[in-house]
C-alpha cells in the first residue's frame, strides 16, 4: 500500500467486478490488475475507491524463500 490505496503487487477486492487481482501497475490514476493465480486476462481499473487492499504487498514476502 502507498499513502493507504492500492499499490503494485497488493492483493486487491474489486468491487466493480467482485473478482480478486494483483495491482501490476499504476500509470495516470489507472491501475492494471491480473488474477492472482492460474493467468488469464488482466483488466484495469480507474478508481481506486473501489479496490480494497486485501493483502499489501510487503518486504518480507519479497524476501521469503
């Protein structure tokens, strides 16, 4: 998370699609989301309002082995 919204490689809820994602990228207020297993196509989302940080992306997970 970043400033308390949604950030690149948090785990989110969208609320306009009811489907769980991972923020892959955010460029101009648009944020590109991706399943968070199995692939599939990757959907944006323009509001951030509407996702809720279901597990933020932190150091140690970056870490872990």
């Amino acid at each position: 998370m970043k400033n308390g919204m949604a950030w690149v490689g948090d785990e989110v809820r969208d609320e306009d699609t009811y489907r769980t994602g991972i923020v892959t990228d955010v460029c101009g207020g648009t944020y590109l989301l991706r399943p968070p297993t199995g692939g599939g196509a990757e959907w944006i989302q323009v509001d951030p309002d509407r996702l809720t940080v279901t597990l933020p992306l932190d150091d140690d997970r970056l870490t872990e082995h």
